[in-house]
C-alpha cells in the first residue's frame, strides 16, 4: 500500500513540474531583439563628492579604474568643464543627473563612515553603470582633470 501510493505521489508530481524556456527566440533571431547587443560590455564607476568649505556645493570624482597618481587622485578624478575647470554641483543629485545624459545608470550608494561612534559623517559612494560597445565610450561626453593633463 506504501509502495503504491509512494508511486502515485511521484507520478502526480513528475505530471505537475513545469519546464521555463530561456528563450522563446531561436538563436539566429537574438541579436534582433530590441536593445541586445553581444559586444555591449558592462562597466562601473564610483563616485565620489567633496564639499566645498563655506559653499553648498560639491566637487565629483569619478572612479572607473583609470589610472591616477597617489598623491593626486582625487583631484586627478574630478570632473571638468570644456575648459579644464573644475564642476562644481549642487548636490551629488545634481552629478548623477548630468552623468544620466551620457548614457550612466545609478546601482547603489554606500556610505564609510569616519570618526568614532558618536561622530556623524563619513563619505558617501555612488556606484553607477553603463553598457558600451568599446572601453573607449566609458567616458564619452565628460572630460576629468587627469584627461586634460592637469594637476
């Protein structure tokens, strides 16, 4: 009796399973669907902002793996205006909005913390992201202090 409804059970429920298709495209239709693109490559950037002393505003930094200098890194990495200066934002909304129009999509944000317990403050990080067809478009449309050879 055991072994028979052991059986049905198993039989029901091997009935009942659903199969997923990954895909309901065969494959040489793929590359015909909206938006796929098999050579797009993802890639990150963090950002990174410094207030300004008696001011509202805040420089940007932007980190996608560049190469920069010890020393100057932060300055290296802040983003500049068709003439070599510095952009100075309202808030780092204000950098994520203008970073939007080149095609960079906001993840996540994680704050470190400094000082002790009780202190409040620490730096805040926003980690954005873009899909490219070549390395070369990761930063297409803005320009950093290290790109146009300033210190």
């Amino acid at each position: 009796m055991r072994k028979t409804a052991l059986l049905l059970v198993l039989l029901v429920s091997s009935l009942m399973g659903i199969a997923q298709d990954v895909l309901d495209i065969a494959p040489a239709q793929v590359s015909e669907v909206e938006g796929f693109n098999p050579a797009a490559k993802r890639v990150y950037a963090q950002l990174s902002c410094e207030e300004q002393l008696f001011s509202t505003k805040v420089k940007v930094s932007i980190d996608f793996g560049q190469s920069t200098s010890w020393l100057f890194s932060m300055s290296e990495s802040r983003l500049v205006d068709k003439n070599g200066k510095e952009i100075k934002f309202n808030s780092m909304i204000d950098a994520l909005n203008y970073l939007t129009q080149f095609g960079w999509r906001f993840a996540q944000a994680y704050v470190v913390p400094r000082g002790t317990r009780d202190e409040v403050g620490g730096t805040t990080y926003w980690i954005l992201y873009k899909d490219v067809d070549d390395y070369s478009q990761i930063s297409e449309g803005f320009t950093t202090k290290r790109q146009r050879g300033g210190n």
